[in-house]
C-alpha cells in the first residue's frame, strides 16, 4: 500500500500562485521606480558634488544649542569654523527654536555653494564666516566638473550591474517565486549603497519620498532574503521574527531617523 504523501501548503500550487501573482508585478514596479529614482537623483548628486559637503556634524548639547564638530581640510574648517562653535544661524535665517540635530544637518545640507554661518565662539564671540562648497583637484589636472561627473558614471555602472544580476535571475527563474525576491533583494541592495538616492531625499525632497520608499523596501527584503535562504522557508521558525524586527528596524531608520 502506497504511504499518503504529505503535502507542505507553503508549497502547494494555489498558494504559490498566488506568491507569483503579487510579487511579478511588485517586481516589475519596484525595479521601474529603482531606475526613475536613480535617473532623478543623478542631477541632485552632481549638485550634492559640485557643492561639496561643509564637512561639519551637528550636535545638540545640554541646553538646546546645536554645537559643530568640524572635518579637517573641508570647507567649513578652511572657513575658519572650529569644533565646538555654536550654530546660532544659516544665511541669516536664526536657527528654529524646534530644530533638531536632524533638520539643522539637513538645513546645512541644502545651502548654496557660499553659505554664511554665523556661530558664537568658545568666548562668547559672534562671528558669520562666508563658506566656500567648492572642490579643488586642479592639482591633479581634474575640473569639478570632471570629477562629479567621473563619480556619477561610477555609481551608474554600480547600479546597472545590480539591476543586470536581477533581471537576468529574474527572467530565468520568473516561475521561482523565491528567486523573484532574491532578484529584488540584489537590485534594492544598490539603492543602499549609491548615494544618488540620499542625494534625491537631501536635494529633491519632493521626489525624496519614492527614494525613502526605496529604501524601506531595501532594508526589508534583505532580512527576508537571509531568513528563506535556501529553500524558501522559515527555518527554524522564530527566523519569521527576524524578519518582522528588520522590517520594523527599517521604517524607523527610514521615517524616524534619530
């Protein structure tokens, strides 16, 4: 007498059907909005370079004050802006009595190519230094412009290649509902690490909302990638928590960032 089979409803046809039937299309919109949101974040990149970066952290001390940390040899240093002054206000604007470290980092972020910073020193002193965001490799022959554009093509061809891995699992495997998101986990592994999609949240911030969505999706398919590797399945069993936890982990980074 033949045994009865037994049969793992994680596995069976209506169920993995229905897998296929969310996640193709899911696929197909979260690749087109990777790409978009990369094509709009190349412009808002090259800006992001051709301004340079301050090089300056914002910290918020014990009363309230938001205090610099300055990098050496970046334009805020060569300013004159010591480590420890107090960012009183940007372009003459005071800075917001509910400003948080946050919003006064991404404030500075989206200054001009000469911003004015006027801080009060360790002895008390007001003083407003005029930055210059420029970046300087003539020495080695190289325009700014070269250089931002030699860095954007870099992460082009980062992102390409990501997109490349994925598509090519993707139209081979496009039955596998397993490989249709282990092909999304490595295209969303590039938005994590080519910074035009930062530059599109700092820059664009009306498009920065699909970047930030990106980004969720990015930090939540990861964990789930790992906890059904190999076969697709959740063992052992608390690995479904893990992926709960990266999920969670994500959204706060992404919309709740301390």
């Amino acid at each position: 007498m033949n045994e009865p089979v037994s049969v793992n409803p994680f596995f069976n046809s209506p169920v993995r059907s229905i897998r296929l039937a969310v996640l193709r299309p899911l696929w197909i919109i979260l690749v087109g909005l990777i790409l978009l949101a990369f094509a709009l974040g190349v412009p808002a990149q090259m800006e992001r370079l051709l301004r340079a970066p301050l090089g300056l952290v914002v910290q918020q001390n014990f009363a309230g004050e938001f205090m610099l940390l300055t990098a050496h040899g970046f334009p805020a240093d060569r300013a004159g802006v010591s480590t420890g002054d107090i960012l009183l206000a940007v372009d003459e604007q005071p800075i917001p009595p509910d400003a948080t470290s946050a919003t006064v980092s991404s404030l500075l972020n989206q200054t001009g190519r000469y911003p004015i910073l006027t801080v009060r020193k360790i002895d008390g002193t007001v003083v407003s230094y005029t930055v210059a965001r420029v970046i300087k490799f003539s020495q080695i022959g190289l325009s700014d412009r070269a250089y931002a554009l030699i860095s954007v093509a870099m992460d082009t061809l980062l992102v390409l290649s990501y997109t490349a891995v994925g598509v090519f699992v993707f139209l081979r495997r496009s039955k596998d509902w397993f490989a249709i998101v282990a092909s999304l986990a490595v295209i969303l592994l590039a938005v994590r690490i080519a910074p035009e999609y930062g530059a599109l949240i700092v820059i664009r911030p009306d498009w920065g909302r699909m970047a930030q969505v990106l980004y969720f999706a990015g930090g939540a398919f990861l964990p789930l990638l790992l906890s059904l590797f190999p076969d697709g399945r959740f063992v052992p069993n608390w690995t479904r928590y893990f992926v709960l936890l990266g999920i969670v982990y994500s959204f706060m980074v992404v919309y709740f960032p301390l």
